[in-house]
C-alpha cells in the first residue's frame, strides 16, 4: 500500500495525541484513508528530551529545514502554538509544495489570509478543524455539510476554561476566584489565565469561524470582548431566579453588509441545549436559512479530542479531497457594527439606597432614555441599603449606557453591581 | 462555467425544498461547488399537476427511461420515499453511471449494501445523508469528521413526531393521545402514526447508522424496538421527581463482536444536553476513542432542513470528492445481543395493595433474582391501593423481566403499570 509521509512541528500535549491516535486507531485510519500515514519526522527544540516515540521511528530535528527540504514529506502539521514561527515555518511548507494541518487558532486568526492564499497558489490544502473547538468539526460542518446554506448566525461556547469556571460557580456556588483555582489545579486554567478568561482565546476561534461562515476577513481585534471575571455568584443565582445560566458566548451575525461581533457573558435561558453545556465542553449553534439551527458540541481541548481533529484533517488530504472550497466566493467586504449600535436585552443589578422615591427616579432615568423594563426585583439588603435587578426589553446598547451611566451619578444609587447581556438563541 | 444536470425522482415536500434552497441560494451553491447545477428534469406522477416549477426549466416526466437514459444527466436525486420502485430507480440510475442522492430512509436501511455496492462497481456516489436526521450532517460526521476514531457508540433522539409528543407531555402535561392529536394537527404526525410512535422510523435511521459506524450490515428487524405509546403523564412526572426526562433513544453500543441495538423510551438526566433536545429537534451522541463524546442536533424534518442535506450531498459530488470512503474496511461480521442479555437501570411503577408485608414480599422477589434497587418511593393511592415506583442499579434485562414476572403474579401486585429502561449517557 501507498506511504504517506508527514512531518510535525512540535512535540507536545496535541502532538503526542496525534501520534498516540495513530497508533490506537492505525488500522481504521488506513482503511479510511486508503494509504499508510505515517509520521517520518517531528521538529523539537531539544532532540535529547524526546526519545521514546509512541509510534514507529520518526527521526527528531531541532532543524526545520530537515522537514522542509524532505521531498518525502507531503504534509506538514503544525502544533506548535503561537504566531511565530509557527507561521512563517507553514508558509515555507507550503511554498515547498506540502500541504499543511495547524490547530494553531492564533496563527490561523492572524495570518489565516496569507496561509491560504499560499495554499491555493501551490494547489495544496491548508486545514486548521482543531484551531476551533478541539475535537468538534466545526470547520468542516462550515465548509461542506452547510455548503448550501447561508449561514446567518453563529453562537458559541468556545473556551473551555471559562466554561469550566462558570460551571462550578453555577453547580457548586463558588466565586469565581475559587472556581479558577479549581481551574487551575485540574490543569483546565493556565497560571496566567488571561486568555481563557478575559475572552482573548474566544476572540481567536470567533474570527477564524466568521472569516469562513461569512467568505470574509475579519480581524480579531475588531471583535468586542468582555471576560468572565466580573460575574458574581450572586449574578448566577439570580440568572437562576429568572430562568437563565451565565455562559461566555462568542457571536456573530450577519445584518446587510455589516457584521454584529462579540464575546462576553451572557445569560442564556436555561431549557435550551446550550444550557447544558458545562465544564470544559464547547458548543457551536450555527442558524443557516436552509437548515435552520444546528448545534454541535463535545470536548473543546485535550490531547486526544483536539488530535482527532488533526488526524481527520490528515486523513481527508491523503485520500485527496478536492481543492476547490469557496474558490468562486468573493471575499466580501464587510463593516464591524459598533457594540453601542446593537440591540440586546440586558440584566441590570443595582445598589441603591432602601428609600422613598428610588425606584421612581431610576425608573425615569430608564424611560428617559428608551429603555424598556420586563422585570424587576426588589431586595432588602443589610443597613438601609436595597438592590435591584432589572432585565429589560431589547434596547440599543447605546441608549442602555448612557442610561447606566446617568443612574449610576444619582446619589441614591450606590454602585451599579452587574450589567450582564441576555442571548436569545432558542428559534422554536 | 460548466453546468452539472441533475435529474430528480419524486416532487413532494423535499422535492420543493430542495428547488427553493437552490433558487435562493443559487451564488452560494456555485461559488461553493464550483459548478452551475441544474435540475433538468423531474419525475412525477402526473405532470398536469406540476406545472410551476420553482427554477429553471425543469422538464416533468412520467417515464422514469426518460432520466436514465438521458446521458447529460449526472446526478439522480430519488425523493420519492419507499422502498420500490425507489430502490429499483437508484440501482439503475447507478448503473447507467449516474451519481445517486437520496433522503430515504427506508430504502437505505433495507437495500444500502446493494446501492453502495452498485456505486463502487461503477466508481459512482451514492449519498444519503438527508436520510437520517433531516438537516443534521450526521452522515458526513461519521464518514468524515471521526474518521480518525473507533466509534464505540450512538445515542440519538432521530424521530421528530415522537420527540414533539413527549415533549408535550413533559412541558404541558397532556396525555400521550392529546399530544398525539395535536402532533397530527401542526402536521408532525400522519394520520397512522404507527412508524413513528411505535419506533419502526428510528429503527431504519438507527440501522443505517450503525452500519456505517461499525463497518457492518445491520438487519433492521434485529433491532430491539418498543415504542412510545405506554408512556404515561404520570410517569413523565415521576421521571422529573428523579432528574429525568423522557426520550425515545436509539442507542447502538458496540461490545466486542457483539453489537447492543435498541430503540425505546428511556429515562435520560435532566441536565444532559440531550435532555433538552425538545419538540420536532433531533440529536446524535457519539463517543470515538478519541474524540470522546459529540453532540449534534437539530431539525430532524422538514423540506428546508432535509434539502439541506440533500443540496450538500449534491455539491460535494460536483466539487469531485474522491470515492474511498471505507473502501479499505472489511464489513465485520458482528452479533447483535439479544435484549435479555443487556445491562440496564430501570424505572417501574406498580400499583399494589397498601397493606403490610406487601414491600418486604416485592424486595424479597427482587433480591431472588439480583435485581438491586437504588431508589424507592411509595405513595398512598385511592382505595386501598398504594403505588410503589422503584429505580434499579445495573441489571441484566434477563433477570429484571424474571423478577417483574414474578412480581406480576404477587396476589399483593394489581398491575406493573410501567417499565422504563434510564440510559446513563454523561461522560463527566
């Protein structure tokens, strides 16, 4: 049977999923792919440390050149994380007329253009499915089996780590800072977990799904971000009360030739199947005008979820899978609305003084500025202090802040607790 | 550019569905397949009766000679349903070197190995996608996306009549005959629901799945059916009292050459994502040794959702997907369990009489027959009538119906009034 050579850059937690993927599962995947894979060299920084391959006999280089120059390596796969080299190592594989597998979200949303534009040039894939939501295949549902849609929406749980915080905060009642050092210690949060909880992580994956969902670029830091360290659990309970779970979702939705970008906390209704989503799993929800809602969810990171992906991609190259997707499509030039022109409902808390007339003179306020309460609770607090929690209809993000902003000058309002947005995913 | 024609068999709801999604998504499906498509001629019963075509220029036959024979024709779409003349068309269709679409179920389940055996001899596809799961790319996902996994088993909810009854009874407390009439009354449900409500659609899909999934040849009649219509309120009731909700399940569960294959209702944890998986939605839980557990779900019905697929399927063939899916794998011999001999919890409801001795006898008739119960709750009933609903622990089915028979001669016993099987699903 016919050999396929494969040379990886980087040896780490993806890479050794790979290699241990190849080996348990070695005889189906040359059943699928109709050839024997097999991984001839991988590019580490220090040869000595990696000598006990899971598979075979890949030779380790610390010298990327050995992988690029080898005219027997047909595929590169990339999983060494970070912009650079990474990037600058992919473009010389490809140039070098190798097709290339990343799970490199980083890469992928920053130089995602130039990659596959160097692809195409040489005729050869460029495939990133684990760059988003680990084992999950939401490139390739994108790119194929929604290729007759157009999609309109997308609404994701992508980040594991802060799906895993909120989890805990939400089924356990910890605070946030109890449930990132539980994070931490089962390896979910990294010591500096700006990324995961700050949304910067989600951002990434966001751009690299709406780039191909809409045929368009879109530059990660046009996306509005907020993260997940400002919810509280009394936030959470409240949700609770009114029906909701607190998820960091990553949006996108097309109006006309503008898009609607965002990643935050927000409050879903709890009977909906995103609700369910907990610890470190992803969900992605894609509306297309055919199709109409489609969710997909599984683990969204690990060695093995996210080698599976890679292996798929490796697997579709080899049994040559034509090179033709969106090769007719434009790319579409499209504007990124400002997070203040958007319409939302939002959850409101506020501190305020337990008083005769507050609640008239915020409620003012509100009305004063086109927004439109659907719910409010009122509840006594320790001292002569009350708080109130509001949700409102949809209004524009806009008129919203410059509401908060004026209730928050009154001198009988103390401080304004929460601002969290409410997602209306369900279409049924 | 160059144009593809296609030829379509049958002209109903998806037939219409798949003209609309090619009308308004026309730019889409070209840019995506890089082809112009065109649906040259359709066969119907009676053309007098089609005489508005959606698109194009269509021409309606009545002689099925007409499409066969029609040598520009490359792709036949069979949307006719049943199982002949239907599979008849396709294998002949194949034959004259035609590709083959088709969203029917039945046909697939009974006469897949034939039509995909017909599509290899010719180097031609044969696609079915729309045939489980409506608009849900479950076939693809399987084929393509986990390619790289040993799939170890599915869970799926995969017929959406039956989910929109249980549904009902779960969020409105009607019975199972008021859901019924009001299925039939939104057109969910035919006026002989028996495919549906009695399992016999899930099996075909569940078949189907299974073969694919496992490289084998499932006989659908091997498949352990029960269907829906013993579902009571009472017992959707109890099921929430536990942190359950009632699903009809297709579960397929590959245990070393012996395949566990069943469709019924079963009790499912309330905070799994498939537990919200609600009305006419569908969803398939797979785990892969590597991937671990996927989700996906959506509409499992419907001329928009189900042309989804079917206009997906037709755009990879004219992108030129290479035909090696599978093409190295063996079909494996594999048994199929008999019902007995699986392990389950279970759910049962007696109705007894409320006098004294009565649990002991029941527990002592339990314990003869290794049946271990987890829970118990006994309620006091009109009369001198009692209920008692117990939860098991892991039991051979074998020995649970032995005890339940016993138990139903009990002079204390007036009925076993239900017996649901709870599915442990979760993974964390």
């Amino acid at each position: 049977m016919e050999k396929v050579k494969v040379g990886m850059l980087g040896y780490g937690t993806i890479g050794r999923g790979v290699f241990e993927i190849m080996k348990m599962n070695r005889a189906y995947i040359t059943a699928n792919s109709g050839k024997v894979i097999e991984i001839s060299r991988v590019l580490v920084r220090d040869v000595e440390k990696n000598q006990e391959p899971l598979l075979s006999d890949p030779t380790f280089t610390t010298s990327i050149d050995d992988i690029i120059n080898d005219g027997s390596i047909q595929i590169v796969v990339e999983l060494m994380g970070g912009e650079e080299p990474a990037t600058e190592y992919m473009l010389r594989a490809l140039r070098a007329g190798k097709h290339v597998v990343t799970a490199n979200k980083l890469a992928v949303a920053v130089g995602g253009d130039k990659l596959i534009g160097a692809a195409r040039e040489m005729d050869k894939h460029f495939f990133y499915e684990a760059s988003v939501g680990g084992g999950i295949p939401i490139i390739r549902q994108i790119n194929e089996s929604l290729n007759a849609n157009r999609i309109e929406s997308i609404a994701g749980i992508i980040n594991g780590t802060s799906n895993y915080i909120l989890t805990k905060m939400s089924k356990q009642g910890r605070s946030f800072e109890e449930a990132l050092a539980l994070a931490q210690q089962k390896g979910y949060a990294e010591a500096d977990p700006t990324s995961d909880v700050g949304g910067f992580d989600a951002v990434y994956k966001l751009a690299i799904m709406t780039s191909l969902s809409f045929f368009t670029t879109v530059d990660y830091r046009d996306i509005y971000r907020e993260g997940i360290e400002k919810v509280t659990a009394e936030d959470i309970e409240y949700a609770k009360r009114f029906g909701y779970v607190i998820k960091l979702l990553a949006i996108a939705k097309l109006h006309g030739k503008q898009l609607e970008l965002r990643v935050h906390p927000a409050m879903v209704r709890s009977d909906h199947p995103m609700a369910n989503i907990n610890n470190s799993y992803n969900a992605i929800y894609i509306v297309g005008n055919a199709v109409d809602d489609i969710m997909i969810s599984g683990k969204g990171a690990g060695a093995m979820p996210t080698g599976s992906a890679v292996v798929s991609d490796i697997i579709s190259i080899v049994k040559g899978e034509p090179i033709v997707e969106g090769v007719g499509v434009p790319k579409r030039e499209l504007g990124v609305m400002d997070i203040g022109e958007t319409y939302m409902q939002y959850y409101i808390r506020l501190t305020v003084k337990d008083a005769a007339g507050v609640l008239a003179e915020i409620s003012s306020v509100f009305a004063r500025h086109q927004v439109s309460i659907c719910t409010l609770v009122q509840e006594k607090m320790e001292g002569d202090l009350a708080q109130l929690i509001f949700t409102t209809h949809f209004t524009k993000e806009g008129s919203l802040r410059q509401a908060v902003e004026a209730i928050e000058k009154l001198d009988v309002v103390e401080q304004v607790s929460s601002l969290i947005r409410i997602e209306e995913l369900a279409k049924e």
